[in-house]
C-alpha cells in the first residue's frame, strides 16, 4: 500500500502530522539534553525510528475525519501523531518480545544500543541485553508520548475524553494480541483459523485501522451509527490486511514488499496459510520444515509449492476477500455519507491488490 | 518506613486508593475475559503485583492535599492511584530490564510467567524470555491506566491538564534515571557522588516524592510559591531516602528491611557509599570484592568493614542528612501552611530513622 494508492487523504494533512510530531521530539529532546547527554541521544534514536514510516495511521485519522466534513486540521494532525507515535511504542516493545534487532533493513532501537555496547567491547548477549533494556524505556516513553498528544488536540472535554477511550482501547487489544501471539510462537501445535484471526485483529486490526478510523469519526462529531459502521469496516480490512500480510510473507513479491519469503517459513510464523494447510495430507510433507531455522530457498519452494497443492493459499485469499467484502458492506449501514464511502473503497482495492 | 509513622495521611483515604484501584482491575479483569482466558489471568496477576504495597505515592498525594485543605477525597484517590499504577508499571519494566525474577521474596510478573512457562516443560532460557515478554505488556497496560486514572480525576479541565504534565514529567524523569542506570552497570568505572545521586533523583525521587506532593498541591488548589516548595522538599527528601536505602542495602538489619545486605554489594551497585569509598586508599583493599557475584558473608563483612574505616559510611550519612536538611529548609519557602509543615516532619525523620 503506498501514498498514492490508499485515499487522498492530502498531503498537507500529514505534513501536519509530521509538524505535531516533529514539535513533540524536538521539544522533548530539548529536555533530555537537561538532564544527561544519553537521554539527549536516545530521543534522537525514537525520532528517527519514527520518522520515515507510512503514516499510515494518521492516513486512517484523516481519512474518516475529512471524509466526514472535518475541518480542524490542527486537532486532526494530534490525533494521527498519536497513533503514530502508538504505533512506534507497540514496535519497539514488539522487537523486545520477538527479539529482533532489525526492522526494514535498518537497526531498530534494540539494535542501535546493541551495536554501540558491542563497539564498546561488550559482549554480544551483554549488549543484546542492553539494547533490549533502553528499547523498554524507548517504547515507555512513545506510549506516554501517544496519551499525551491525544491529550492536546483541541476540542470539548467530551470528545477528547472519547478519544483517549479510543486510544486506551487500542492499548487494551494489542496488549491481548501481543500476549496470545507470545503463546503461539511458544506452543509447538498450530492454532486454529479463527485463533490466529482473532490474535491479529487484536495485536494489530484494531490500533491500526479500527482505533483511527473510529477516532477520526469522533472528531468529526460523526453520529453513532456512522461511528459504528466506520470501526466496522476498519476493523474487516484491518484483519484482510493482516492475512494478505501473511500470504506476501510467503508468496509476496521480495522487491516489492521489502519483506523476505523465507522468514515467515522458517520462523514457523502461526498465520491462518498454516492453520489451513494444517488441517491437510499436504501437511506431512512440509511440517517439518516449517520452523525450521535453517531452511533452504529449495526446501521454502517445497514449502510454497505444497501449499498451494493442498489449497491453502487459495482458501486464504478467499478468507482476506471474505474480510474485505464485510468491511465494503458495513458502510453500507449506519447512513456513512457517500464522500467517506468513495475514500474508503480504494483503501480495498489496494489491500487486496497487494496479493494480487 | 511503615503505615504509621510516615504521616497521618487517613486510612480512610488510603482505602478509597484502594477502592479506585480495585474498580480500575475489576473493569479491565472483566474486559480482558470476553478476549481471551490467558488475557484475564494476566490482569489478575497484574492487580496481584499492584496489591500489597505501602502505598507510599498515594501517601504522599493525600499528605500534601489534606494539609493543605483538600475536600475532595475521590478526586485525590485517582491521583494516588494514578501513582501507584504508574509504580507498579516502572517496576515491572525495571525488573525486565535488571532480568529479576523475584521482588520481596515473591516472584514478579516476569517470575510468575517463567514459572508457568518452565512448568509447562520449556527450557529456563525460553521461559525466561517469556516472562519478560509478558512484563513487557504487562508494564505497559499499567503504564497506560496510571493516565487512564488520572484523566478520571473529577477537576477543571487546567488542573487535571496540569497533573498530568506532572505525571508525564514523572515518567520522563524515570525513563531518563533508568537509562543513566542502565549504563551505570555496564561500564566498570565507578560514577561520581554527583551522578550516582542524580541519577537516584530522576530515577526514583521525582516520581516516589516530588511529583505525587506536587499533584496533591496542585489538587488542593495550592498557590505556586506552594507547589514550588512542596516539589522541592520532595526532591530532596526523596534523594534522601534513596542514599538510606543504599546504606540499608549494606548495613541495614535485614530482618527489619525484609532486604538482604549482601545482594548490593555481590551485583556491584553504584551507590554514594562505593563513591565515597572509591576515591580513598582502602579502596585497593576493596574493589574486586565489589561485583563479585560469589562473595561470601566473610568477604562482605570486610568490604563493610573498610567501608566504615575509610569514613565512606559516615560521608553517605552525611549527605543524606544534609538533603534532609534541604528539604526542611524547603518548607520555610513559599508560606507552606503549618499544618502541612507539621504534617511532613515526620516524613523526614521516618527517613532518617531508617539508618539510625
């Protein structure tokens, strides 16, 4: 999905966000630097790990929020840096859990502290340690950050109240996804379709499309209904973007996505792609190999060749159609006016398109 | 410090923290269920880790409100509760990032989960890493409803903005301690008095001491010169009590602490003790006893020994006595009532009678 693709949510809108966000660390560093030179540095580090990213929450903000009639840009840009800066903390504690000191090619937080303890001449666990140790602190402090911005945006007490609801509600179910994906990666059996669904709208569906969407809507002084039917939707593509996720993990296009076809494999990545073939006499033939951490481009072809055999791939795209087309009809309900529904649909298309 | 001589902050305000605290976990208990069964023991053994403690922060809140006049028991109680969430959300994290197990001969969060995990046959090193995981969001969803908490706080909308910069400050502050910390322990030369105590302050004191009396001031409607002064006796009360917890951890009377007097000097902590110590010729005598993780009884009565003859002991009581001193001088400031005065006195030599 990329900036041309998913909603015209204007450019200038998140020229806004980055100006909210960009106020927030620079007046946060400025701090830091008060109190130690390290704290200085570590805010550099959360900013830059930060910056360059999609927006692709903001994006949701305002896409519900302008396709709705918003006109406080201002307000609007502090709701999207604070899923934002959400999005940073729950990444940055999501690579303590899983470990993993890359993120897109580049060292995350965890690695950049690694990497300097480990010039220093620190050994590698120590230093490992020790990235891990400032990337708690680093993911504390943009979860602060995301509660405080929200905090800023100017509108009634009512509505911000909402929105901090929204935002604490985000936290609550990525908390539960995180912690249910912890036991699947744990546990050797493969979980079910609906388990592993129900993991990913909870660690990432709802912070993700869900939350924004729904908190745009608020700000917009949306009615219920339409409040309602936006979360829906959101909430739908959210799970289909997940799924689709999956497949490009396995199936995707390398250069396209950035993101390797080996890693999922190898890692034994629970995914609803597993769940199906699982359940399958294809699945004698690959168990074996998925999970195993030093498998073969070879052995991965096998892998990938099975899983089409038995079917899986195909009924995983039917599932992400399936999510896809409930988020289409859920704006059907709740009287969403038709500017927001012809800003939402092209979000569709380029979710499903990504696999296609 | 105990339950009755800090100061007279009621019972009764104590156990409507506790009411508001139990409300916050009954909620959040029933929410996690209708995710997921794993979700609802999580919360449990959160609210667990939240019970049982002195309350100290919450104290300190009611101590500052009620001397100076606060009415309003419920609206102080989400402060105190705040206060306390947002403890048991940095020493959560503060476990992960020490990698302790166990907190007052009890296993913590992060010891409960790798207890179930190794139970449940996984080896020490995976279980560890999931008990930390889950401390990971564990520290996180309290992290998030210390300002959930706080934003409940039934005020005008310029105070409740203004407690919570305060508690954002209070976290700001900690995160900046904690990774001084942090780098204090992986490089071996010993810090001076000066950073050792600043870091104690931004650790500990701003959010244990000066931030919950500053809030409770500011609750209660104080006047700024208040608010001014009320913070800074805290500051200093609170590196006080920090220097004294350091000296325990070396000469207290482990029955009364509950803390051994051996843990400190075996891991080699950075204290103003080991400061003072390292600058005298007893050091050479001393410092590959400091760190040594096998030190036995005999080898620790030397180090505390020659800890005492280099003067070091007594320079740490001094300045602990002198931060005490700016904390009563504190008071004198900015027309404090005298009922408050005589209300935080005793606070002061709760402190300094730990040592004695």
């Amino acid at each position: 999905m990329t900036a041309n693709n998913i909603a015209d949510a204007t450019t200038q809108s998140l020229a806004r966000v980055d100006d909210v966000l960009e106020r927030f660390f620079s007046l946060s560093t400025t701090r830091a630097a008060a109190l130690a030179p390290a704290y200085e540095a570590l805010w550099k580090t959360l900013r830059s790990n930060t910056n360059g990213g999609k927006r692709f929450r903001p994006r949701m903000v305002m896409t519900a929020y302008e396709g709705l009639g918003g006109e406080d840009a201002e307000a609007a840009a502090h709701v999207g840096a604070s899923f934002e800066l959400l999005h940073t903390a729950l990444i940055v504690h999501d690579d303590v859990i899983d470990r993993d000191f890359v993120r897109r090619g580049i060292p995350n937080v965890s690695g950049s502290y690694r990497d300097i303890a480990h010039t220093a001449g620190l050994s590698i666990p120590t230093a490992e340690h020790r990235g891990m140790s400032v990337a708690v602190i680093a993911g504390d402090l943009a979860l602060t950050g995301s509660f405080r911005i929200m905090g800023l945006a100017e509108t009634d007490a009512a509505t911000r109240a909402r929105l901090l609801d929204i935002l604490d509600d985000a936290v609550f179910a990525s908390a539960a996804g995180e912690l249910i994906d912890v036991d699947f990666s744990l546990y050797s059996g493969v979980p079910s379709v609906e388990e592993i669904v129900d993991m990913e709208r909870l660690k990432t569906a709802v912070y993700s499309f869900e939350a924004p969407l729904q908190a745009g809507a608020v700000l917009a002084g949306a009615a219920e209904s339409v409040i309602t039917a936006v979360g829906e939707f959101g909430r739908n593509i959210g799970i289909a973007y997940q799924i689709v996720d999956d497949l490009l993990g396995v199936f995707g296009d390398e250069h396209a996505t950035g993101k390797t076809t080996i890693g999922d494999i190898r890692e034994g990545k629970r995914t609803a792609l597993i769940a199906y073939a699982s359940n399958r006499p294809e699945w004698s033939k690959i168990s074996h190999l998925v999970g195993k951490s030093n498998l073969s481009p070879a052995e991965a072809q096998v892998v990938r060749s099975e899983l089409e055999a038995s079917g899986a791939k195909e009924r995983t795209e039917r599932l992400a159609g399936d999510y896809a087309d409930r988020a289409v009809a859920a704006l059907t309900r709740g009287k969403v006016p038709q500017r927001l529904i012809d800003e939402l649909t092209p979000v569709v298309a380029a979710v499903l398109e990504r696999v296609r």
